[in-house]
C-alpha cells in the first residue's frame, strides 16, 4: 500500500519555466489537495478537489493549475515559476470525514 | 492573518518527563482539532484529534486538550521519547479538509 506518492523530490527551475508536480493516491480517496510550507506559515491550502472532475482554489492559488482527470491521480501544474515559489509542496488525499494522508514532498527551488 | 498559531518555534524535553505543545486559534467556528507530526524529508502524520463536543481525548501516550473558551489546545506527550523528536502540526476546522488551516509548527527534541 504506497499511500500518498509525489515526484519529483527535487527540482531546480529557471524563473519563468513551467512544470508539473505529480500526485497519485492508491486509497480510493475522493478528495486531494496541494499544500504549501514555507518557514513561519505552516501548511497553506493551494488547491483542492472533491472528486475526479472537480477543481477548486484554497489560500493560496495564484500561479498554480490543478486537473483531476481521475480519481487516483491530481497534478499541480506552475505555468511560470516565480522565486516565490520556491516551498516545499505537498499533496494530501482523505476520504469520508478522515484525517488528511500526505505524500513526502516535492523541495521546489525557483532561482 | 493567521487563524491558528503555535507561538513556540521549539521545545526541547528530557527522556521520560512530559511534553507540553500548545495551540491558538482565533477563528470560532471551528468545531475539529488536529495534531500532525513530522519526520524530516517526510510528509506530515495524523497523531490525533478532538471535536468541540470534547475537552479531552487520549490516545496512549498522547492526550489532547480543548479549551473553547479560550481558544486554546494542548497536546501532552507521557513520558516523552527519543523517537517523538519531530515537527508537530496543530491543524484546526470547521468541517471540512478544504477550510482546515494550520499552525506554523513546533520541533519538539527529547533528549536521551
């Protein structure tokens, strides 16, 4: 059971270049969501999803894409990274009044 | 505007004595409190939770505390561990994951 899985761990962008962080859940969960941690801000909500299909904005959404094309899988896309950016990113999934799993993180750096 | 804080950045306790991490929120609609802990280079971990309808629950070494009135929650750690040293997350919402909000964290050392 692998749970929560993110890729990459690691990643160096160029500001201005896009890329796509992965999420895959195996638990059957309808909900995920994409996180945030920056020093002194704990974890802020980018995205989330209710269900393969449905999308919405959390805290902090400007910059980032999000699609749930099925229920197992829901990317975070940065259309053009800013240094900003630069976070430690973590996608989350739970199901029916459950506490969040979390992937390990993806460490984002924009120079 | 942060909505749940934990004003201590660090808190370090001897093997066998008891961990205190405490938690503010602001926000009274609120009604389900989370405790998250976290390893390095790895994702947070569900520790333990309490709705408004408690004021205590207790999960082996573990007890959370609510004070509504206070807007306040505390996790006890009895006795602390070597292997309890981590990153606690406190995690506060008002029904649903999308509006949970999250404390800042606090690393707690025990030391042998």
């Amino acid at each position: 059971n692998a749970g929560v899985t993110q890729t990459p761990k690691f990643q160096v962008l160029k500001t201005g270049q896009s890329m796509t962080l992965q999420c895959a859940q195996d638990m059957n969960h309808e909900y995920m969501s994409w996180y945030r941690q920056d020093p002194g801000m704990g974890l802020r909500l980018i995205h989330y999803s209710v269900g393969a299909g449905i999308t919405d904005q959390g805290e902090v959404p400007n910059g980032y894409n999000v699609s749930r094309s099925t229920t197992e899988d829901f990317p975070l896309r940065l259309l053009s990274a800013a240094p900003s950016q630069t976070s430690v990113y973590f996608c989350a999934s739970s199901g029916i009044n459950s506490p969040l799993h979390f992937g390990n993180g993806t460490r984002l750096t924009v120079t | 505007d942060q909505q749940v804080k934990q004003n201590s950045p660090s808190l370090s306790v001897q093997e066998g004595r008891i961990s205190i991490l405490n938690c503010d929120y602001t926000n009274s609609m609120f009604d389900y409190f989370l405790w998250y802990k976290k390893y390095p280079a790895e994702g947070p971990t569900f520790l333990i939770s309490i709705s408004s309808i408690k004021d205590k629950n207790e999960d082996g070494r573990f007890t959370v505390f609510l004070n509504k009135s206070a807007k306040h929650l505390s996790l006890h750690i009895v006795p602390s561990q070597p292997g309890d040293s981590a990153v606690y997350f406190c995690a506060a919402s008002a029904g649903n994951n999308n509006d949970m909000r999250f404390g800042a964290g606090t690393r707690l050392t025990v030391k042998p």
